[in-house]
C-alpha cells in the first residue's frame, strides 16, 4: 500500500510539471491559435516519473490489470508489486475542447467503474481517477449530478466523500460500459473521496485537476440481468 501523501504528492509534482510544459508553450499557442494540444499523456508520463521516485518496483503507463474484458484494455498508470496484485492504478480523463460535459462524466464514471471491478477482483490494492477539466464543467458538474444519479461520484471533496448504489449502472445509458467487457457484478456501492486539487493555467487554457480515490463497498451484487 502506498502512503496516501506519497500518492498526492507524486499527484502535484506531476501537475507542476504540466503547468511547466504549458507555460514552455505558452508563445507557440498564442502564435498559432488554432494548434490543438493534448496533456494527458503529458500528466501520465509526468505521473509515472513521480511515482518511481525512490521506490524499486516499477511504475508502468498503458499496463493491463487482467486478461480479458475491461481489466485487459490499459490502465493510465500502475505501481507494481513484488505479488501478482499491484499496488496502486490511476486512470487519467483530460476534457477535450467542447461542450460536450455529459459525454466526459460518462466516460470518467466508467474509468471509475473499471477501477473499482480491478480492487474489487484483487487486481489492484488502491485506485485512483484524475479528473482534468476546466473551469466550467466543476461549475457544471453539481447541478447536473442533482439530476442524474451516479454524477456526484466526481464531485467528492476531502471531508464528505460520495458513495452511490452501483445498481444506478442498470440503466441503458451505460450499456457501452458492459458491452466493453465491464463485469455486471460489482461491490454494492461505489466510492469517492477527493485526495487532492491543482491548476493548471496559461492564457489560452485554464484546468482544474482533481484526484479521487475510488473503491466499492459491500458485497458483490448483480447490476444486471
């Protein structure tokens, strides 16, 4: 098990290091406006560097957690260990540019579901989701979630985490998740608590990065028929 400030703190130095790259292309952007870039594999890169500060098992991007269904497409990043279950798996959603709010939190809410299956089946002992957004989708994000149940689970913060029936996944909204391999047994309810906040800005992007830890409670239970 990782140190819960190790995880944050690889967390922040990652962000900082994102913040340095868009600084470093700060110019280039305003001199060519309609370049369009991508952090994601930036913060997983920066990510896994952190992590393997210090520490002799290795930390890996794009890593597998099973052998088949959605525990065989990679995982953003993993802390291995010297057993067959690994110590820590992070899986990274950076919004693209766009309006398109919902379609981001439905697909952050299945990276979330495809973590809790990994503790849940004893692929992985901790599990944690980085959200990167801007401004205003967390704006957004309360007032859709008071509507659509299951949405709340990103809106967890430090000292009142969120925990949801899992039975919520039965609607056909998310039929992609379990037609992408997603297990329709899962822990009874799903989990979040937010670990830890950062920005990144410049003048042509503005993102707020949140991690939350994520887990299932209680036994398994079917979501589907």
């Amino acid at each position: 098990m990782l140190e819960p400030e190790a995880v944050q703190a690889a967390f922040l130095a990652a962000a900082g290091e994102v913040q340095a790259l868009m600084n470093h292309l700060g110019l280039a952007a305003r001199s060519a406006p309609t370049a369009k870039l991508v952090f994601e594999a930036d913060l997983c890169s920066s990510l896994r560097r952190a992590l393997q500060f210090g520490r002799q098992e290795t930390v890996s991007v794009d890593t597998v957690l099973g052998k088949a269904g959605v525990l065989g497409k990679p995982t953003d990043v993993v802390v291995a260990a010297k057993t067959k279950t690994a110590q820590l798996a992070i899986e990274v959603q950076w919004h693209p540019r766009g309006e398109d709010h919902a379609g981001f939190a439905q697909a952050a809410i299945g990276d979330l579901a495809r973590l809790v299956l990994a503790r849940s089946r004893d692929a992985v002992e901790q599990a944690a989701l980085i959200v990167g957004a801007p401004a205003r989708f967390w704006r957004w994000l309360p007032q859709y979630a008071e509507d659509h149940i299951g949405f709340e689970l990103l809106n967890a913060d430090s000292e009142t985490p969120a925990s949801v029936k899992s039975d919520f996944l039965a609607g056909g909204t998310w039929d992609p998740l379990f037609q992408g391999g997603l297990d329709a047994e899962l822990p009874d309810r799903l989990w979040t608590q937010l670990l830890q906040k950062a920005d990144v800005t410049s003048p042509w992007a503005e993102m707020e990065l949140r991690m939350l830890e994520v887990k299932g409670l209680g036994a398994a239970t079917r979501v589907r028929g």
